[in-house]
C-alpha cells in the first residue's frame, strides 16, 4: 500500500483537474525545488551560497561593530538562530562608546570655547595697573 489508495489523482500524479505539464513538485517535468535545474550539486550549491552569505555578513557586522565601538565578536552571535534577534536588539538599544566619546568631545568643546571666550577680558583685566581707569 502506497498511500494514496483511495485518492484521486489528476494527470502527471497531481490534483484532481491537474496542472498540465506539471509534476508532483509543481516544476515541468516533475522536478520539484528551486535548484533542481542543477542536478545532483544543487544542495551543495545551495548549502555553499548560505555560508558564503552567512561568512560576508558576519565580517561586515564585524566592521560595524569595532566602528561603534562595541565588542566584534558578537559579530560571530548572529550566526546562531534565534540568539541573533538578542544581539540586534542589545546593539540597537545599547549605548555606544563611539558616540559617548563624540559627547564627551563636543562638551570638551564647548567648554574650551566658553574659557576661550572668557581668556581675553580676564587678561585685559590683569594687564591694566591697580589704580588705572578701566
């Protein structure tokens, strides 16, 4: 018993009316799946693709990662399931040591522009003798 006694089956083994031309995996000539044009290196091709997508993203997280500031070998996190979702959430909503320096900075910044501003009446102020008009 094979398991489909009882069950009507259209022409090329499909459903009842059929899909002319079509085999059992819904591609002509009856081969199913995305690749099956390559034959028997079609999964190895397949599985060669996804790595090789898998590796370029990694080293670009990678690079991404060192440039914020943050630990790059959480680069190598994204390449488990699941675990990935955690370290795109936990890199979008950590705080960046990269832009924490560029706010220490821009205070740094201001701050000198304040004493730079201030430097030259504190200094005409010195330069005059105690009992010259201002």
């Amino acid at each position: 018993m094979d398991g489909t006694q009882g069950v009507p089956q259209g022409a090329a083994g499909g459903p009842p009316g059929g899909f002319p031309g079509r085999g059992p995996g819904g591609m002509p000539g009856g081969r199913g799946g995305a690749m099956a044009f390559l034959g028997p290196f079609g999964g190895i091709i397949g599985i060669a693709l996804l790595v090789i997508t898998y590796i370029v993203l990694a080293i670009a997280l990678w690079k991404f990662l060192s440039k914020a500031g943050l630990t790059p070998a959480v680069a190598l996190l994204m390449l488990v399931p699941v675990i990935n979702l955690g370290v795109v959430l936990w890199v979008a909503f950590t705080e960046w040591p990269a832009l924490r320096e560029v706010a220490r900075l821009r205070e740094l910044v201001a701050t000198s522009e304040l004493l730079r501003d201030s430097a030259p009446a504190a200094a005409s102020q010195e330069a005059s003798p105690p009992g010259a008009p201002a």
